[in-house]
C-alpha cells in the first residue's frame, strides 16, 4: 500500500487542476514543487487510449526558467554542450544542461523566442538556481525568472484533428520541434510540435494562469467525437520509446554521453559551455557505461521505484531505472545503464528484482 500525499500550498496546484480533478485523476507524483497526475483509468488503460486516441496532459510542472536581456543567448550557451549559434526563433531543442564537471543537471527544451528571450521547459529539477547562480556570479546583463507559463500536452494519433478544430488548421503545419503562435480568445498561444510521447502531439505553452481552464475547456467540447481523455505521461509508452526520466535514468553523476545523449553535444564548437572541457575528454575517451534498452523475462514486474542491480555471473554491471510490463510488445521493457563490457546487444544479464533473480538481454534498439 502506498502512503497519500498530503497536500498543502507549498505543494502547488496548477492552472489546469480543476480540470484533471473533474476527469477524474487517481494519481499524482511531485514534480518541481508541483503535481503531476500519472494515472486516471489505470496505467495500462491510459497507455491504451494514448496509442488510439488523443489526451490532454497537465505538465504544467515542467516549468519555464525564463532568460531575457541582451547576454540571454550568451547564458542559454554557457548553459548547454549543444552548439545553439544555427537555432533561430520559431525553434525549439533538446538540450542537456551540464555542470562545470559534465553531470547532467537537466535535460529540457528550449523554446528561442527572440535572440533576447528564451524558455527552458525543465524536467524535475532545481535548475533555476544553478541557472540564476551563473548568470549573478558572470554578471550577465540578463533577467532570470520563473514566467507564468504552464504547458498543456495533447498526445495522441488523433491530435492534429483535435488541435485544428481549437487553433484552425495552420496547427497542422507545424514541424516537428518548431512552434507557431496562435490566437485564442485574443491571447497569443506559443504552441511546439513536441512532446513526450511517441504518438505524436503538441504542448501549448499557456501563458497566464487565468486562461488556463478555458484552453481545457475548449479542447474537451471540440474533441468528444475523437474519444478525448485527460491522460499524463506514461510510465509503459516512455520506456517502449526509451524517453528517458531526469532522477529515474540520469542524474548529475551522469554526463550526456552516459545518457545516450552524445548526439546533442556538439563540444567542440558549443564555446562558452561551463562543462565543455570535461566533456571534451568524455567525448575523447568514450563512456565506460551508457543507457541500454533491457527486456527482463518473467511475469509482470513491480514498478521500479529503487535501482535493480544487474549482473553478469556474480559481478554487479549495471543497474535497470526504469521498468514496466509492456501489453503490446508482451514483455517486461526497461532502461538499464550498463558497463560498456555488457553493454552489446544479445548480451544476457540477470535482473535482481526485489530479491527476484530474473533473465534479462540486452536489446539492439528501444521497442517503438
């Protein structure tokens, strides 16, 4: 039996609370001070209807850490390995946040506003500190802050007809991991094609607390034909697509290599970057472990909520972070961070499930 979570007002509701309470929400995690629903239905139900239909998702705990001034591009750059001199306004990237020794601090999005303005759509971190640190201690000519910004999620093969009935057609237009600004009740929508989730989508980055509820009001009346449910990010669909969890599969012991994520540091030319020499000698030498997709046999396992050590023989090689039983690929899926020894695909492993000893081999690719 899991214990409740009180709530109180350091725990924050968000803008679309009423909402997800109404559609009836079972379960909650916290995340960034926030709550972040995980289940309505059941985990399984929601996986199912996530791959059929469309949902509208409260993620409005991923919150914006917002630079804006004449040194915000300046600071975005110290802040990341990914070299962000080609990215221009109307684009959003994948960016690994590193420290000064190439521990991930965070991997969120970054949302190029103007060459003035950025937003950082962070995962479950403190980032806004370390982010407000570097930019006091350089004397940076830059404002940090939190914006009244909260995302709303729709995910789901069934989003593009969802969001041109609220936004217009235009919507179907944009590409992957760009945005567009559109209209709603005269206040201008930042909407990305992103999300996380495999199935396809958007986030709406809703600006202004207040015109939260009408945008899920809105979004339930157009979509009651398309079979429209709230949902949240799923614990079974993440680990099939290997969407990887900041303080489930990473964290700051792990550099961007590790993660899986060498194909977002562009180290050498990302100049200004606080880790960029440690990650020069990473990208020189090579990991000596790294993520790796992990089918682990048996019946349906537990929810991973502590590191499961996995072994070769009697010698500890990793350790799986994230698991959970897959109906449609009829396996236990996980995310395993393993010793380059091990780490090649058909390599078989064993899982220490809670005392369990489970069969586990090493896959090629993630599932979906």
């Amino acid at each position: 039996m899991t214990a409740l979570i009180s709530p109180s007002r350091r725990l924050r509701r968000t803008p679309f609370s009423d909402g997800v309470e109404a559609q009836g929400v079972k379960a909650y995690t916290v995340y960034n001070r926030m709550l972040l629903p995980t289940m309505f239905e059941s985990v399984e139900a929601d996986y199912h209807h996530l791959k059929n239909h469309v949902q509208v998702w409260d993620v409005a705990a991923e919150r914006q850490v917002e630079l804006r001034g004449p040194d915000a591009g300046r600071l975005m750059q110290m802040l990341t390995p990914r070299d962000l001199r080609g990215m221009t306004a109307g684009q959003c990237y994948y960016v690994p946040i590193v420290d000064e020794t190439g521990g991930m601090l965070n991997d969120p999005v970054a949302v190029k506003l103007a060459e003035d303005r950025w937003w950082i759509s962070i995962a479950d971190s403190d980032l806004l500190l370390w982010v407000k640190g570097i930019a006091s201690g350089f004397r940076l000519d830059v404002l940090v802050d939190e914006p009244d910004v909260s995302p709303l999620a729709i995910q789901g093969p069934k989003s593009d007809d969802l969001m041109a009935r609220v936004f217009g057609e235009g919507v179907r237009d944009i590409r992957f991991f760009r945005y567009g600004i559109f209209d709603f009740q005269g206040r201008d929508m930042v909407i990305a094609r992103s999300g996380y989730s495999k199935q396809g989508g958007f986030e709406i980055y809703v600006e202004g607390s207040d015109i939260g509820m009408p945008v899920w009001d809105a979004l339930f009346a157009a979509g009651e034909d398309l079979s429209v449910r709230a949902g949240c990010p799923n614990g079974i669909e993440r680990v099939e697509s290997g969407l990887l969890s900041y303080g489930n599969d990473m964290t700051d012991d792990n550099t961007p290599h590790e993660c899986g994520l060498g194909r977002f540091c562009n180290t050498h030319t990302a100049i200004g970057c606080i880790g960029r020499d440690a990650l020069l000698r990473v990208a020189k030498e090579g990991p000596v472990k790294q993520v790796r997709a992990i089918s682990i046999g048996g019946d349906k396992v537990p929810g991973c909520d502590r590191p499961w050590p996995v072994y070769s023989k009697d010698k500890q090689v990793g350790q799986i972070t994230s698991a959970a039983w897959s109906p449609d690929f009829e396996t236990n899926v996980a995310i395993g961070m393993v010793r380059m020894t091990h780490w090649d695909a058909g390599t078989e492993l064993r899982v220490d499930v809670l005392g369990e000893d489970r069969p586990a081999l090493v896959r090629e690719e993630f599932w979906a």
